[in-house]
C-alpha cells in the first residue's frame, strides 16, 4: 500500500516556537519540519566555524555555498513497510518431502533384505538336509548286490535252487520260477564266481559279461538259453517250453552247487 512520506531538505527558513498540535494542517506541518532541519544545520554550521579544526572551518565554508542554503519539504509515495509474510513454521515432526522419499526408500531396502533372508532360510531348511545326506558316502553293505527285475540278493544261492524254482513252475507259478531262476544263477556268478556284475546292468550287459570273463563253455550255454527264457516271460509275457524250463532247473546245481560244495 502506498502512503506519503515527508522528506526535509536544508534550506533557509526559521524556527517555530512550538509544533504544531495534532490534526494540523498538512502545510503547517511542512513548514515546521522544514525550519527545525535549518535551524539545526545552522547550528551545526556555527559549531564548524568556532571549531580550531582546519578541516572543520574548511566544511563550514563550503556549506556556505548558495546551492546548500535551499531548505524545503518535498512529499513521495513509498510502500507501506507491512513486513515480509513469513513461511508458517514446519512441525519439527513433519519431515520435508525429501525426506519422506528418503525414510520411504530405507524402509523398503530394510524389507527387502529381511524378505531374501527369510527366503534364503526356507530354501536351506528344505534342501540343505538333502545336499549333505547326498554328499555322505553310503556304507557299502557287505557281500554282492545283484538287482534283477528289481529284486535284490545279497546271499549265496541255495544248492536246492533249482528244485524249489521247479517247485514253483510245477505250481503255475512261471515267472516267479524264473525270476528265482535267473537272480540266482547272477548270484553264483557273483558270488561263487567273482564275477562283477553291477546292481544296473542289463541282461544282455550280464551275459555279455559273462562271455568276456568265463571259459566254461557249458556254463556260458546254460546262461544264454536262461537268459532267453527269462526274457520271454518277463518281457513278452510269454512261458518257455515246459522241458526247456526243467532242463535248466535240474543243470542249475551242476554249474552252481558245485561251487558250493568246493567251500
């Protein structure tokens, strides 16, 4: 907002012998202001000149310049000194908005870091157990394995294998003659024979073996034709020929049963 201002220049003029009163007019007003700045600047202007001062006498000479004995009142418009609108003071509570994003971008790194801890702990409770029971060597049991037909023998072969394998044909049970059969025939070979055969190894791998470590002609006869009537049971759901099947339960104690009764 504009407002007037009254401003004294030094000049000529004389004093009044008291203010004027309030509500006075505006150019009585002018005029005393304007007389009691000249009466001060004579004032000062005799102070000057009584002064032993070089430099003082020399001001008060200059003063006495016609162009420094004007005296008047000018008026001007000026903006009223409202005082500046100061900001409303922040809550000590209330961050700034950078630190908002701040605080927000901290709490989500914490998150994060507990979210893969606790992922990380759940992936070890379910598969740690199981990479080390993976890493431990297994206790190897003592004596062969074989596994045929997925069943598993881990004993010498009875001598009355080849009876009780008869036994079984004589009672319908076919596959299950053979299988006794044909598991006990690898467990000879393994056991009584030394022979390496590994608990995977195919049919045709045990034969095939058979035939590179023995060179009992006989028995590498006897171990083809059990092998091919194995095989057509198991696989082709099919009997061999019936005296095919006792020729081999009653040659089986003398390729195997021997080896038993030598210990």
């Amino acid at each position: 907002m504009m407002v007037p201002e009254l401003l004294a220049f030094p000049g000529t003029g004389f004093a009044a012998d008291a203010p004027p009163p309030p509500g006075a007019p505006p150019q009585e007003q002018k005029e005393y202001l304007a007389n009691a700045i000249c009466e001060q600047r004579r004032a000062r202007e005799a102070e000057l000149a009584q002064s032993d001062s070089v430099v003082k006498q020399a001001l008060a000479e200059m003063l006495k310049a016609p162009e420094l004995q004007t005296c008047e009142v000018r008026e001007r418009w000026r903006w009223r000194d409202d005082g500046a609108m100061e900001p409303p003071s922040r809550s000590p509570r209330d961050p700034r908005p950078g630190q908002w994003f701040a605080a927000t971008v901290e709490a989500l790194l914490w998150f994060a870091i507990g979210l893969f801890i606790t992922v990380a702990g759940w992936w070890l409770w379910r598969h740690a157990p199981k990479a080390f029971s993976h890493a431990r060597p297994r206790a190897v049991k003592s004596g062969s394995r074989l596994v045929q037909g997925r069943d598993e023998i881990t004993v010498p072969p009875d001598a009355g294998l080849g009876d009780a394998a008869w036994q079984l044909w004589s009672e319908g049970q076919s596959r299950e003659a053979l299988r006794m059969l044909y598991q006990g025939s690898l467990a000879g070979l393994a056991i009584r024979r030394g022979l390496p055969v590994r608990p995977s190894a195919t049919e045709v791998e045990c034969l095939r073996l058979a035939t590179a470590q023995l060179t009992d002609p006989e028995l590498l006869e006897f171990l083809r034709r059990l092998t091919r009537a194995w095989q057509v049971t198991a696989y082709a759901h099919r009997s061999p020929d019936e005296a095919e099947v006792h020729s081999l339960c009653a040659e089986w104690p003398r390729h195997f049963a021997r080896a038993t009764r030598n210990e």
